[in-house]
C-alpha cells in the first residue's frame, strides 16, 4: 500500500520518492533489516541534491546508507552526511554533488537506506529539507534549484499480528465525492440567494460496498481554483471502526487547485479491517472564491486488505460538481468591459475597466492599489466625451460598505482577511451639442480580491557539509553552508568556519560569502606533521555560523580523519613446511578501490612469494581476501616474515601506500 504525503511545486514532473513505500515488518521480526531507497524520477540537468529523514527510533534504528547510482553517471561524486542520530530517529543532511559541472538527466537511485526493527508498531520514514541542485549557469555563476514532488513511506511492524493476508478474500469499494451529510449528493448548486462568496463548504468522500478493507490511498484530488480554495483534508471516522489508524495527507496547492501526493489511510495493525461497509472516509473543506463550477474529481484509488497486500485494488471513483451563482442583483464578478465599437459605429459610450485582475490575492495590511487609466472614453457621432468621474464602492462578501473612493488611481490597506468586491463606475457626459439618443454616458464594471493573512516565514537555517565523510593523509576538505530564510537563499552574507581537533580547539576559523544560491564555501589541507602526526586522527568538527535579520544561526559537521584504508587483521598458520602450500587471509576496511599486495620472506629476508589482488568496496566496508601461496624447497628454515600493504595502484603503474604496512609471522619447517 502506498502511504504517503508530499510537498507540491505546480507543474513540475520531478519527483523524489522513498521506495519501497510501505514496508511490512512481520515476515523480518524484531532484529531484522530492511533497505529504503530514495529514488528520483523525471529530473534533468541534476548536479547535486541534499535531504534529511526522520523515524521512530523507538521502532527503528538507522545502522548505515550508501550512496545510489544515479548521479554517478554523470562523473565522479561526492557523499556527506551529518551523524546518524538514532537517539532522535533523524539524519539532519546527506548531501551528494558531482566534482564537475556535468549534470544526470533521467530517473534512479540516490541513496539507500539500513534499517534495523528494534520495536512493535508502525512509523513513518520521512524526507525533509530535499534540495536539487542543477549545474551553475555559466551567466549567474549559481547553482539553480528544481522543484520537485516528494513522497514518505510507512514502516508497519506489528509483530504480534504477524498473518498473511488471504489472497481468497475479495477487496471491494466505491468512492464517492458528496456533500457532506449525505451519502449521494453529488451536483451541488450555491446562490444566488444567499450570495455564496466567501461560503464554506464540506464534501465528504464517502466509501460504500466496502469489504476486507484495511487501508486506502487516493491519488488525486483536484478542483478549479478559480471558483474554491480547499482549507482542509481531515479524515473520516469509517476506517476507524477497524482500530486506530496512520492518516497521511499531501499538500494542499490552491494555485494548482489539487492535493499534491493525495490522501492515504491505513489501520495501525497488519490484517485488521474496517467493521461497516459503508462510511466517511475523509471530509473536504472549501471555501468560496468565485462565481462558475467547479467539479471536485477524486481519481487513483487503491483498496488494501492487509499491510502485506502491495497491490491492492483499484476503486471505482465518483466525482462532484459545485455551481457557486452570482446574485442577479449584483454586477458581474469579474471585469466585463463594453466591447471596442465597430469601425462603422462612431456613437458609442465609456467603457470601465481596472487592475487588479478578478479572484487577486493581497495580504492583510498591503496597500491596495485600484487603477482605472485603462478606461476608455465614449464618443457621440464621432465627438469625443471624456470620463469626468470614476466613482468606486468597495464592498464586503455580503455587500455591507467597506469604503467608497473617487478618482483614477485609489489605494486603501485592509486590517483583516476579508472577500472584497470592487465597483468601478465612470461617468464620461456627452458632449455633442445635438447628443444622441443612444449614447449611454456611464459604464460599471467589478471584480473580488482577497485578503489573507501574510504567510509566516519559515525561519532562517543554516546547513553544513563536506565533500565527503572520510578523509585521508594531507587530504583536502572542502566545506559548504548553505544559508536559507523563508526556503530563499541568503546572498552575499558572511558565514564563519571554525574548524575543529578531534579535542574540541579550533584548528583554523576563516569567513566566506554566499554566492547566489546561498552556498558559502571554503577548503583547507589536512595537516600531517613530522612529530606523531596519527595523534590528529579522529573526528573534526566543522561549525558555521552566520547571523540572518539579527538573529544567529549555527550548524555543525563532522567528518573522519584517518587512513582511507585500514588492515583490519591477517589470519596464516602457525607453521609450513618446505614444499607445501598454505594460505593467508587478509581483512580489509576501505571504500576505494586498492590494491592488496603480500610478499613472504624467510629467516634471512630472501623473498620467497608474492601476489596481489583487486579490492572491490562493498556496502558492508570491509572485504576479506584470501591468497594461496607454496614455500619453495630452497626457503630458509626458521621464523618467516608476511609483509601486507594496500595501495592505490603497483608503484611500477604510479601507486601509493593508503595505509601503514602490516605483518605477521610463521615458521617455516624442513
């Protein structure tokens, strides 16, 4: 079952999505792992992306991640993340970006996830901060971001309800769109009397035939913006009857008039169903913004039997239709000028017309300005009569005064939210000395705007990290912060890099600006100094801090300092005889690719053997080789002497050491 909300940008295709989407943890039990895998769909020209996620610790435990496959195939990459925090169930930032300007286009993996169960019950696995970056423009020096969609997943892991669902049972269900308090009132009609503007009404999607059902998902809930605002999505109390349940809703996107990632709800136990088979499943509220219809269309739904079911079943889908009837009485709600006359007509009256558009947007305490310059003066048989007044009347929702106006150009600011309709009338009086009987010299148009309370701005953040997690001998690390308020980047503000020792003092503190995007960067090289320089290994701290509207902000990073390969342990036999075979066992943790070189030397030093093997990273980090060797006839008896050493390629092709050589002994016998 597909359980999940997202955070909407009208009309972008990208998506970013946690699958798979639900996990059932019955068949794994308390101790297993599972894997979730972000995965991007329909991107193009993607050259870095960040995000976080968040869970129930008290269920799950994050245990690693590893970078996916996607943006590799655009170039060489670079994965950090801040620490895993199981004690908080969240991972605040892993970050990937390409070393080059190049860019992946297209859809796949980009990072996955280790889980372990550690508890009973169910959580959801949340995304948060997601950030894509495209590669920087060549005209702005920035790195461009891309909206996209985001979809969670849910982990249900109810170990004492551990039941296949039985594939013989039938999962049945009708949905329905219908005003709520009714099981079949589908065509809703409102106005003219009372005038609907501003009304609220609640549809209810009402679920009817229903068997076996243990969750649902709706995947699209759309309605014409124009004519209805949606201001909530709340569940229906029909799946409860079954037991408490995990509601998610996606974002409401009234520019767009749909719910970004749908609706989906789902009892909180394995193979629990609702009890009655018919019910309110969730209940739609709108608000009134405008004059036409507007059908309020349910499509994509899934009905499950069980946490186990990932198919479901698909339910027939029934749709509204709302009517919203401007009152006779009143004047047309949106802007309807007279029409331009024909050229064979040269009588003709003024024609009244203003901005701002119908169905206009303010916040409460903007000024609001009304401008008529774009009327037109009326003529009487070719004489020109100009407008002499513009007279404006300024109602509430339910015609009571707000304010009346004269002149061209008026501006006003309004204390409160509010539906306001605007009435423009100008007046151009005829003056032909022999006037016209058909000559009007008044013209009246109209159009609502609304007032809603200003947004809260989202306050400001800083993120930090670096080009990578672990790093090796006089290395060079490179750090960003990205500084964000609202969700907007913070250009050309000082940020404060203290680099941190493993011990807490500072190593070095410098100040960068953000560029366009928001990102503030600096490098510096690992010291490596002549006297115990293995005594800086250990976990640096980067903490950056940048001061937004008066108010500080900080972030921290850490990463490793310390070989990039590390031999973990060398397994051989205690002893060998001349002529006989014997094998070596080397374990290694390393996340590059190396290579293994042993070389055996006798009593006196003389080489006897030699070999060398590819390493391969895995995900597991460490990888264990095992090579045959045969101690020739001619070896020195005695104490016998196995050197290891990783490197990046042979010396004869360019290679270095990654480590420090590592030995072990063995006696070689007659």
């Amino acid at each position: 079952m597909i359980l999940f909300s997202r955070n909407t940008y009208a009309d972008t295709p990208t998506s970013v999505s946690l699958n798979p989407s639900i996990i059932s943890g019955q068949s794994l039990g308390i101790g297993g792992n599972f894997t979730v895998t972000a995965n991007i769909q329909g991107v193009t020209n993607l050259w870095g992306w960040s995000l976080g996620l968040s869970w129930d610790p008290s269920i799950l435990q994050m245990m690693n991640y590893s970078e996916g496959s996607f943006l590799s195939t655009a170039g060489q990459t670079s994965l950090t993340a801040s620490p895993i925090d199981n004690s908080d169930g969240t991972i605040q930032n892993i970050n990937d970006v390409l070393l080059s300007q190049n860019s992946a286009s297209g859809s796949g993996d980009l990072v996955s996830f280790i889980f372990q169960i550690v508890g009973d019950g169910s959580t959801g696995i949340n995304l948060a901060n997601v950030q894509l970056l495209g590669p920087t423009s060549s005209s702005t020096d920035s790195n461009p971001q891309i909206a996209a969609t985001v979809a969670n997943a849910v982990f249900n892991g109810d170990q004492s309800l551990a039941v296949q669902a039985d594939a013989s049972v039938s999962t049945t269900g009708v949905l329905s769109a219908v005003l709520s308090g009714t099981t079949t009132t589908s065509s809703i009609t409102l106005g003219p009397s009372p005038d609907p503007m501003g009304s609220t009404l609640s549809i209810d999607i009402y679920i009817s035939g229903a068997a076996n059902v243990w969750g649902w998902t709706i995947g699209s809930i759309t309605w014409n913006p124009a004519v209805l605002s949606c201001k909530s999505a709340v569940e229906g109390p029909w799946l409860k009857t079954g037991g408490s349940t995990l509601y998610l809703e996606g974002e409401i996107n009234n520019a767009a008039g749909d719910i970004g990632g749908g609706l989906s709800d789902a009892i909180d136990s394995a193979t629990a169903v609702a009890t009655t088979s018919a019910g309110v499943v969730a209940t739609l509220t709108f608000t009134v913004v405008g004059y036409g219809t507007s059908p309020i269309t349910i499509s994509g739904a899934v009905l499950y039997a069980s946490s186990s079911d990932t198919t479901g079943v698909t339910a027939v889908c029934n749709s509204a239709t709302v009517d919203a009837i401007s009152p006779t009485a009143s004047p047309s709600p949106s802007p309807s000028p007279s029409p331009s006359p024909s050229p064979a007509t040269s009588t003709y009256g003024p024609t009244a017309s203003f901005t701002p558009q119908n169905g206009t947007v303010y916040y409460v305490n903007d000024t609001i300005l009304l401008d008529a310059s774009s009327s037109t003066a009326g003529s009487d048989g070719g004489v020109t009569c100009k407008i002499t007044n513009y007279a404006w009347l300024v109602e509430y929702s339910n015609y009571s005064l707000f304010d009346s106006y004269s002149g061209e150009q008026i501006s006003f600011t309004v204390s409160s939210p509010a539906y306001l309709l605007i009435t423009l009338v100008v007046t151009a009086p005829d003056v032909n000395p022999s006037p016209s009987s058909s000559y009007t010299n008044t013209s009246t148009t109209s159009a609502w705007i609304q007032i809603e309370n200003a947004p809260v701005p989202k306050p400001a953040t800083i993120q930090v990290f670096t080009d990578k997690g672990v790093y090796g001998p006089q290395e060079l690390v490179t750090m960003y912060a990205l500084v964000t308020y609202d969700n907007a980047p913070v250009v050309d503000k000082e940020v404060a890099f203290a680099v941190l020792f493993p011990n807490g003092t500072i190593c070095s503190l410098t100040t960068e600006n953000t560029n366009e995007t928001g990102f503030a960067t600096w490098a510096f090289r690992l010291p490596w100094p002549s006297s115990d320089p293995q005594s800086l290994f250990g976990t640096w701290s980067i903490v950056a801090s940048v001061d937004v509207s008066q108010v500080v902000v900080t972030g921290t990073v850490r990463f490793t300092f310390n070989y990039l390969v590390n031999i973990n342990g060398i397994q051989l036999p205690a002893s060998v005889q001349r002529s006989q075979s014997m094998s070596i066992k080397v374990t290694v943790l390393t996340d590059v690719p190396c290579i293994l070189s042993v070389t055996i030397c006798d009593s006196q030093q003389v080489p006897v053997d030699f070999s060398t093997a590819n390493i391969v990273p895995t995900s597991a980090g460490t990888v264990t080789i095992t090579l045959t060797f045969t101690i020739p006839s001619w070896a020195y008896v005695g104490t016998a002497t196995v050197y290891v050493n990783v490197l990046t390629n042979l010396p004869t092709d360019g290679g270095v050491p990654l480590c420090p050589q590592q030995t072990a002994n063995f006696q070689i016998l007659s």
